[in-house]
C-alpha cells in the first residue's frame, strides 16, 4: 500500500477549509487549486499573465517539496473569471509546461475565492517513487537541474467518425 503524504503551503485558507497544498500518494501528487498568493498577498491584481504565472510558480513549490518538478505535471485544471484572456493564460502555461505538455483543462468560472484572484489553477503529476537511498528533496533538485526532453513518439492515429465512415460506403 503506498504511503500518504500531505504538504502544507501555509495559505489562510488551508486549516479553515481543512486541505493541504499538495497529497502524494506513491507517484501520484495531486497539487490543490492553486492562486497567484504571496507572503505579502495577492500578486496581480487585474493582471491575468502575473497571476497565472505566479499560481504556477506556486505549483512548482509545492511539486517540488513533493520531491517532483512542472516536468512531472501529467494534467492541469485553470478556472478563469475572464476565459476572454485566454491568450494571457496560454503564454504564462506555455513558458512553464511547453517543454513537457500536460493534458489541460480551462473552465471559466463566476468567481474565486477571493474577488482580486482570476484564475486558479490545478495539477496532477506522477513520479516514480524514490528508493531508499534518495529523499524527496535530493529527487526534485536532479530533476530541476535535469529536466526531461519530450519523449519522440509515432503520431497517433485518430479513427475516423462513424459519419465519415458512412460517406465512403
């Protein structure tokens, strides 16, 4: 059975909502809904680009005390109050996960938790477990300093719609 682990961030919300930033359970790390806070509050007010770029920089650290990196990210989740500013949100995704794409996932929402915060944003990551003989720590700073190149696969054969197939009979 693989052990559980939960990692704090330390953010306000955490005891009053009862979660954690992030839960490792074996390779899988799941990072909670993740916003643009600081120590000194939120970071970009009215600036979709600075928020969606300090959430992820927020994910990272939580990744990483998870002893993973953004390459390890198989999937992320953004609510947006303004879907309109997709393009803001897209280059700040692009220049953290563009070397190592995720499955994605964008949803506008009405609002956040907070009425300043414009997108929040969610990832799931996989590593394999670390052996006896590294930390979780020693795991994410290799990895950092090492990250991995996209792997060079066939393309994928997309089947035609049932549609399709009946206008060639």
């Amino acid at each position: 059975m693989a052990e559980i682990s939960r990692i704090a961030s330390g953010a306000t919300w955490e005891p009053i909502f009862g979660y954690s930033r992030a839960v490792r359970a074996g390779g899988w790390i799941a990072v909670s809904g993740t916003t643009s806070f600081d120590e000194s509050g939120i970071v970009g007010k009215n600036q979709m680009y600075v928020q969606a770029r300090q959430a992820i920089m927020n994910i990272a650290a939580g990744l990483e005390r998870s002893g993973a990196a953004l390459s390890d990210v198989v999937r992320t989740r953004m609510f947006v109050t303004d879907i309109g500013r997709s393009g803001e949100i897209a280059r700040a995704h692009q220049a953290f996960f563009g070397a190592n794409p995720s499955a994605s996932t964008l949803v506008e929402v009405r609002r956040l938790i907070h009425p300043d915060m414009l997108i929040e944003i969610e990832a799931d990551a996989y590593v394999t477990a670390p052996d006896a003989t590294h930390n979780a720590s020693t795991t994410a700073k290799a990895r950092k300093a090492a990250p991995r190149s996209p792997a060079k696969s066939k393309p994928t054969r997309v089947r035609p719609s049932v549609k399709a197939a009946r206008k060639r009979k």
